[in-house]
C-alpha cells in the first residue's frame, strides 16, 4: 500500500519559511520596543522640561523686592543677583527673593517669602532655596534638580527697551530670559515677566 508524506525537500523548505517568518517578527517587535522606550525617554524629557520652566515661570512671576542677608553680613544691595549670593562660588547662576511661598495662618516657622536660586552645577541645573530669607552661618541651602545634560547657562535681562547680558542696577529688570544649551536638544530660550515693573 502507497503511503503520502512530505519529501525532505519539502521539510527543509517548510523549516526555512518558517524560521525566516520568525526572525521577521522577532526584528518588527525588537523595532517597535526600541521606539517605544525612545519615545517614552523623549516624553520624560519634556515633562521635565516642562516641570522646570513651569517651577521658574512660578518663581519669577513672584519675585519680590527684598533685600538679603548671607550668613549673617550686611544686606547686599539690590534685589536681583547673579554671581556671588547665589550659595556658592558658581558664576553661572541668579538669586532674588520671590514671595507666594504657602504658610497658612503662619503656622510654620518661617514667613511666607523664600530666598531662592539657580545654579548650574555638574550637567544639572539645579533650584536652590533656603527656609529662612535671611540665611544664618552654616545653613546649607536646600537642593532641587531641575533639569539634567546642562552643557551652559546664561541669564539676560530687559531693561527699558533692550535685553543685555549685565545685570543694569539695583532696580528689577522688566523681564529675565534664560537661555539653556542642552546636550539632546541644543539650545532653548524662555522670557518671563518681572511683575511690579509697569510692563
């Protein structure tokens, strides 16, 4: 009796096929990972730059005219500062006090203004902010990472109808602008508004 089955021809093909199949699918799945998990590394990334400009917008839409006192020294002069208030020894940084900071009823020990920085330190721009305007000797600033892969920094500030890079005299500018050279997306630029200025 004459039995039908496969050649061994066919078998090799059938296997061939089949694995080819296999190693397509593998390759289309190992692709779509791989853009999912550079999707999601660009989404957070966003989010944190978004978190940051939202946490500085805050800050300087709040900046207030109030003068500081660093370990316990003289008050410095002015309001706006970029260099030597800003906790260390780092020049690409700015300070000022900003008011709004959330005590009701006072209940904490503290008022409700905040001295508070931004510093460039180490690829990461950081905010820092102490509990206490006026800071006593030996109290270490409080450190938030804001925004990682910092390569620079730089501050400029409108003053009557131009911006300049210095820091024009005790008064407020009319706006701030920060430019931030990022490592992935290159440089970016974002103005804020200095309120009590009559802009």
């Amino acid at each position: 009796m004459k039995q039908n089955g496969f050649t061994f021809l066919e078998v090799i093909l059938a296997m061939a096929i089949f694995a080819m199949v296999g190693l397509t699918s593998a390759t289309m799945l190992s692709t779509v990972l791989d853009s999912r998990d550079k999707v999601n590394e660009k989404n957070a990334r966003l989010v944190e730059l978004q978190r940051a400009f939202l946490v500085m917008e805050r800050d300087f839409l709040q900046m207030s005219k109030r003068t500081v006192r660093i370990d316990g020294e003289a008050p410095l002069s002015g309001f706006l500062h970029s260099n030597e208030s800003t906790y260390s020894s780092n020049t690409h940084g700015i300070a000022f006090v900003r008011q709004g900071w959330s005590n009701p009823a006072l209940l904490l020990p503290r008022s409700d203004m905040q001295a508070v920085a931004y510093q460039l330190e180490e690829e990461t721009l950081n905010r820092l902010h102490r509990i206490f305007v006026d800071s006593i000797v030996g109290e270490e600033p409080k450190i938030r990472p804001l925004i990682t892969g910092v390569d620079n920094v730089d501050f400029e500030y409108f003053y009557v109808d131009k911006w300049v890079s210095e820091l024009g005299g005790p008064e407020l500018p009319k706006a701030i602008a920060i430019e931030i050279e990022l490592q992935d997306l290159g440089l970016i630029r974002r103005e804020f508004l200095v309120p009590g200025v009559g802009q």
